[in-house]
C-alpha cells in the first residue's frame, strides 16, 4: 500500500501508523473478500431459487395461509354485523340487552335471506354444541313472522342459556383462541378466565398422549429390532451387506397403503398371524390383533424400521473394526468396549434414526386409520377428520398447528443435546 | 527419565539370568496354522520363538501372513491348528483382553470421542485403578511422549505423529511385557517415519518391553528389529538378524525382498564344497555360492550392487564383459546400468566421480563369497501367492 503513495516514504514511519496501515489493509482485503463471496453467493442463490419459489408457493403460503386459520375466523363476524355492534358494550357478565337480542334477530333474517344461514348455524355449532338445530330453529320461527323478533329469542332457550352469548361475543372477533385452546381441551371460563372443559368434553389431550405414546412405543420397537440388524449388516463382508439392505429397504419401496393393506391380511381374526400363534400353541385363542393397539404398533414397526436403521447404519459402517480391537487389547471386555467405545460413537446415528421416526411416526394417517381401531386413531385422523367431514378447517388448523410446535420443540431439544452437526440423518 | 522407565518397564525387577533361561520361550508359536476357508492356508507350519525383552520384527509382502501371526498373537484370531504359549502358557482360550498385550494400530484406533487423557486412562480405568494413581501413571505415559500438554485434546486436533504418540502411550501405560504394533508407522510420512523409528527404538530400550512389530518396509525392519522375520506364503522363509539378512541371504525371495539385488539366470554346471560354477543363460559363467542348488538345474545368482566391482580387464574370478547403459547420479554415489554380453542387466554402485558415457565397454567383476546362487523354482520374488490376510 504504501509503495503507492511515494511521500509518505521518507517520513520515518511510527509504529502506530503501522498498525494504522495493517488496519486499513486488512479492511480492504476484507471488503475485497467479502465482494467476491457477494457474486458466489448470488450464483448459489440462483440455483437455488427455483426451488425455493415452489417451495414458497406450494408448501410455505398453503401452510401459513391454513395455520392461520386456527387464530383468524372470521365467519361469524361476517355474518352478524349488527349483533357485534350491538355487543360492543357488553361486559360479558350474564345476558346482554334486548337491543343485542333483536340486533342478533335481525342478523338471522338477513343471513336466511342470503342464503347463509346454515353455514352460520355450522360455524356456530363448532362452538357450541347443539347450536345448529338452535339456530335453524329460531330462524324457521323469525320467518314465520306471527310474532315479535324479540319475543321469539326470548321464546328459545338456548338463546337465554348462559354460555351462549359469550361464545357470540367470542366469535364477533376475528381473531380468536379459541380454537388453539380447544385443541388443548380449554376454554374461557365465564369469569374470562382459561379452565379446562369438563371430562366428558375432552378429547384432543388423550389424543395427543396416544399419538405420543404409540410414536414413541413404535421408536423403541424399531430400535430395538433395527439396532442389532445394522451391527449385522455393518459387520459382515460388503456382498452379503448390499443383500441385506435390499431387503431392509425392498418393503420402503412398496407403497405404504399396500404395506398396510397386508397387514391387514396378515393380522385379522383369522388371518395367518393367528393361524400360526394357534398352531405354535402360543395362543389358546384367536387374538383381536386387527383394530387394536398391538396390530397399529406392530404395522408401524414394520414400516418405520428402515428410518430408524438406516441412520444407524450409516453411522456403524464408519467406525473402523479397530476401535474395538483396541478397546479388546486394552483390556476392556465386550460389554464394556461396547458401552464406551461403541455405543459413544453410533449414538448420534441412534438419536438421528429414533428423532426421524418418532416425528414421522407423530403424523401417521393411513395406518391407523385402516389397522387401528375406534381409539386407537391417531392425531391425524382427528385432523384429516376435521378437513375431509366435519369441514371445520379452524380446527384442523388448531390442531395441525399444536403439532407442529410441539414437533418443532422436540426437534429443538435433540438439536440442542446433541448438536445439529452431530446428527446423521443419512 | 530412569524413573518413568522404571514405574513403565514390567519385568526390570528380574534378575537377568533367569530372563535368559528360558530366553526364546516368552512368546512360543509352535506348529499354528490358520486357514479362513479350509482350503488354503494363510498361516502354514509356523515356529517362531520370541524371547524376552527382543524386538522382533515380522517383514513380508501383503498376504504373507504376517498379519494373521500378529492377530493369532493378540487373540483377535484362533489359530485353526497348534498352539500358541506365553509365558509357557497357553493362549489358546484366552480371549484378547485377558492377554495383558498393548497393541498399536496402522490407524491408530485412537476413540475420537474421548480426549488424549482419556484415551491413554482407557485401560486403566477398565482395570479398576484407583482415580488418583491412573492420573499419575497417565501423566508419566503422556511425559514419555512429550505429549502432556496436549491432554485434553481430542485425537482429530492432533498431527498424525501426535496421533501415533497418543496410540503408544496408549499401548504402554498399563505395562504390559508384551506390545504388538501392526504397522504403525504405515500412514505418516517418510520424515516423520524415520522420526518415529527411532522413538519407538529409544522406548524399547528405555522400558525393555518386548516388541512384535509387522511391516512391509524392509528398510524399518533393518532400522529397528533385534530379529527379523521374513515371511512369504504363509510361511517364515528366514529368520534371523537384519545383517545375517541382508549379506546372508537363504532363499531367491529374501535376497531379493531385503535391500536391492541384481538377479542373473543361469544353470549349475557343477558343485565343489560349497561353491558351485554357473553357466549364466546367453554365455559367460560366474562361481557363485551354493545356497541348496543341485548341479543341472537351473538357478538364480543375486549379486549385491555395492559387491561389483569395476575393473580394467577379465583378470578376476568373476569377470564379466558389458556395455554401459546408463548412469543414475545420486549424489553420494552413482547407479551404473551395465547390459552383459548375455543380454543381461546388472546394477552397479560406483563412486560419484565415475564418468563412463552410455555404449562405453566396461568390465564388471564380484568375490564369488559375494554371489549367491539360489534354486530358481523355490520361493522365487514374482510368485507371492494371495493367501488370505
């Protein structure tokens, strides 16, 4: 730097111009360095954008778009415009005025002559029960006409019943949490507080245990089964190895719908499962294997079993035979040479293979829903119900969203133990 | 220095009489065969003692078995026959751990999870040593390879000499008498190499530990061994000091196996007390030595390049008529390619100050106690069978 600038030459130069000059040579060199990264990223941005815009567009926007929904109904807004203008003064404590009564009539009539009444008896329903035939009731009266608006609500029950109009209050406002708190089976109380709902009202947290419990039940039977086979075929010579992933992997090529449909084959009443536990004397009786518990866990194993071995695998095969050789001629005996030099080593590969399976496992559909029985559906179920039958999409998205957070966390906390570089997927 | 030798050495209480009596019978192979597919044999018909406190080292192309004897040795191998004994007992149902043997490997094996001091307190701690006496003992292991200041490193943050450092620390610091080293010096390079040779030598001397060492660099089994043994197909084609391997040669194969060797062909023409006379193929004749040759057969004669000589006339015993064919200059010496009147090519080491040009006539002669005539159809260099390892 300094050979371009000829007068400064002759000065003596101090330590701190120096250390001023290194400064500023580094700064450029950083500047230049970070200019010449800025093209290289732009190229690998470039490559990489087409993929990203479809994952933007198919996949990011659908799902912020649906998730949304849990929070932001605006149905029940739309359609009593009157009633939440009306309402906008109540304090929420016992019935509203008879001008939130007649606003609300007047809101039902509107909605009967445009047609919209039954979407907003439905939408209503999802929130209180029972309030479908309520409204379609009241509304059949209000067009009658042979009597007062005001006199016919009065005339309904339902209508003076206590939870009904906070619930109206509720859903005047767009936003809402009432459907994330309904996915955790709670609600506001009357005094604006969050309780539980009563026992025979929850569902979704015995739901949410179950799918936990059977993803983490199927995680440790393919653990248990997959571990083993992938010493087994990380140990032997490398012909017989290519053999035995084949047939770990012949049946991840099948579909899954099939895979199940097999099962089913396989585990009904008088199917070959029992056939042969009968006939082997283990079983004194045909087993209810189909629509159970066992069957789905059973099922499941069988088809998660490459996820979770295949990364253990993959982490087997590179720890060269010598670790436990050496660990042998150090003194160690078997079981200890495997606890501290083998088991350390494929631990990231186990994590890896049991955190794939046990997410994918969280989401299951298909299976349970063909082999499970009536309580043994899944999370999923309940969600793809929600989507396909009841068309409640509010709480499909509820319910959606509570699972992908608690997902994400449990992701979050093996990335945290373990260090995301640590895990091996593949 | 004389009291880590002393607190690593395992036997240095005895009193070197008793070491000496039953010398050769530390560690015993006697008869052992190994066969991994019942038909061909990697290990064949194997006798081999090591005394105690020796460094012997086995030397051998791959697949010569000297990897399967070290396996036997360290019990990762059962021998499909004979018996193995150390310290006159037999080893045979003795699984490796039970063995009291260190062992170094080419890769070091090293257990990357753990730091330097973990790994060299490994076996240790599996002995149930108290807390406080193995951070002693690991403290004198790392001291013994300069490595103290490294101990809490993982393996990966080190050089490969480090590594290897690590590995023998590693092998020593539970004292075992015997260590086992397959190749340990395989991965670094050549400077580094030599480096190593000479520490592994100072430790042996230091601790009077007795070494088995596999390699397939005859010049480190020069370097480093008390023996050497010097296997080919599955079997030890000579055993003994590297001197008496390199001017004594025994078979075609380790003449040719140890150092550089200039190999002519020919026929015995007759034998007299234990020279023999050889009718080298395309013309000329040499006497030779007779190292188990029969008289009409044929035969290889492996001369030393440092043995021939230049001189100015078929004067000597061994004169032989060629033509300069080229001339390596390396230095400290110069390599002379000289083809035989026969068609055959000899090397010869001459002098840095040699200037004959190529085409030149040269005479080449050599004592005939420095020509070995061997059997050409046993144990010849070209046929090393591929027998399991």
């Amino acid at each position: 730097m300094t050979a371009l600038e000829p007068t400064k030459l002759d000065r003596p130069r101090t330590a701190r111009d120096r250390s001023a000059a290194d400064a500023k040579a580094a700064k450029s060199v950083t500047a230049k360095l970070r200019r010449a990264e800025f093209g290289d990223r732009l190229r690998s941005l470039a490559l990489a954008a087409p993929l990203l815009v479809l994952l933007a567009l198919s996949f990011g926007i659908p799902i912020v778009l649906l998730l949304s929904r849990a929070v932001y109904d605006p149905t029940i807004a739309d359609a009593l415009p009157q009633t939440s203008q009306a309402l906008r003064g109540w304090n929420g404590a016992g019935l509203p005025g008879d001008a939130a009564f007649l606003a609300l009539a007047a809101d039902l009539r509107d909605n009967q002559a445009m047609g919209t009444a039954y979407e907003l008896a439905k939408s209503l329903n999802a929130r209180v029960p029972g309030a479908r035939s309520q409204v379609l009731k009241t509304v059949r009266q209000l067009e009658a006409a042979d009597r007062p608006p005001l006199e016919v609500m009065k005339a309904v029950p339902f209508w003076s019943a206590p939870g009904t109009w906070p619930v109206i209050e509720s859903g005047t406002h767009s936003v809402t949490s009432f459907y994330l708190l309904s996915a955790l089976d709670l609600h506001w109380n009357a005094d604006g507080g969050i309780e539980r709902v009563p026992p025979q009202q929850a569902i979704f947290l015995q739901v949410f245990m179950r799918t936990f419990f059977v993803a983490a039940a199927v995680t440790l039977a393919t653990l248990i089964l997959g571990f083993p086979l992938a010493y087994l075929i990380a140990s032997v010579p490398k012909g017989l190895a290519a053999i035995l992933i084949v047939a770990v992997l012949l049946p991840f090529w099948t579909s899954i719908l099939v895979r199940t449909a097999a099962w089913t084959v396989l585990l009904q009443k008088f199917g070959l499962v029992n056939d042969l536990l009968l006939w082997l004397g283990i079983a004194d009786d045909r087993l209810d294997l189909m629509y159970s518990r066992i069957g789905l866990i059973i099922a499941m194993t069988h088809i998660q079993l490459p996820f979770t071995l295949l990364p253990i695998y993959s982490v087997m095969r590179t720890i060269p035979p010598s670790q436990m050789k050496a660990a042998y001629s150090l003194g160690a005996k078997p079981f200890t040479a495997f606890r501290r030099v083998y088991l350390p080593q494929v631990f990231p590969g186990v994590m890896a293979g049991c955190l794939l399976t046990f997410i994918l496992c969280l989401g299951y559909y298909i299976t349970p829903a063909l082999i499970g029985g009536a309580s043994d559906q899944l999370i999923s179920n309940f969600i793809a119900n929600y989507v396909n039958v009841e068309l409640n999409w509010e709480m499909a998205a509820a319910l959606s969203f509570i699972l992908l957070v608690f997902t994400l966390a449990l992701f979050g906390i093996f990335a945290r133990i373990l260090g995301l570089d640590r895990l091996k997927l593949v | 220095m004389t009291a880590e030798a002393t607190a690593l050495s395992c036997d240095s209480g005895e009193p070197a009489g008793a070491a000496d009596a039953g010398s050769r019978g530390f560690v015993e192979f006697v008869d052992v065969e190994k066969s991994y597919d019942g038909r061909t044999f990697a290990v064949t018909r194997l006798n081999l003692g090591v005394a105690r406190g020796e460094f012997l080292t086995l030397l051998g192309p791959s697949g010569s078995g000297k990897t399967t004897t070290l396996n036997m040795l360290a019990g990762f191998e059962r021998p499909t026959s004979g018996v193995i004994t150390l310290e006159g007992r037999s080893v045979d149902r003795l699984p490796p751990y039970e063995r009291n043997i260190g062992m170094v490997f080419q890769n070091y094996a090293l257990f990357p999870h753990m730091s330097v001091e973990e790994n060299v307190a490994f076996p240790l701690s599996v002995r149930k040593i108290t807390k406080t006496d193995v951070a002693a003992r690991v403290g004198r292991a790392l001291d013994m390879v300069r490595l103290r200041q490294f101990g809490d490193r993982r393996p990966a943050q080190l050089s490969g000499g480090q590594q290897q450092r690590v590995a023998l620390a590693r092998a020593l610091v539970f004292e075992p008498s015997l260590v086992l080293m397959d190749e340990p010096l395989g991965a670094l390079d050549k400077k580094l190499r030599e480096h190593m040779q000479l520490e592994i030598k100072q430790l042996h001397t230091m601790l009077g530990v007795t070494i088995v060492y596999v390699t397939h660099d005859q010049s480190e089994a020069l370097t480093m061994s008390d023996r050497v043994a010097v296997f080919n197909n599955g079997g030890i084609a000579q055993l003994g000091s590297p001197d008496d391997l390199y001017n004594a040669p025994e078979s075609s194969f380790v003449a040719s196996f140890i150092g550089e060797n200039n190999t002519l062909l020919g026929k015995v023409e007759r034998i007299s007390g234990k020279d023999c006379r050889v009718a080298l193929d395309g013309g000329g004749s040499v006497t030779a030595l007779a190292i188990g040759v029969e008289e009409g057969a044929a035969c290889h004669v492996a001369i030393r390049p440092e043995r021939l000589r230049l001189v100015s006339a078929s004067n000597g015993a061994n004169g032989l008529a060629a033509t300069v064919e080229g001339r390596i200059y390396l230095g400290d010496h110069q390599r002379l390619l000289a083809r035989l009147e026969n068609g055959q090519v000899l090397t010869v080491k001459v002098g840095p100050e040699a200037t004959m040009g190529n085409g030149e006539p040269v005479t080449v002669s050599c004592a005939p106690n420095d020509c070995r005539a061997f059997p050409a159809d046993a144990g010849t260099g070209g046929s090393i069978s591929k027998t399991g390892e």
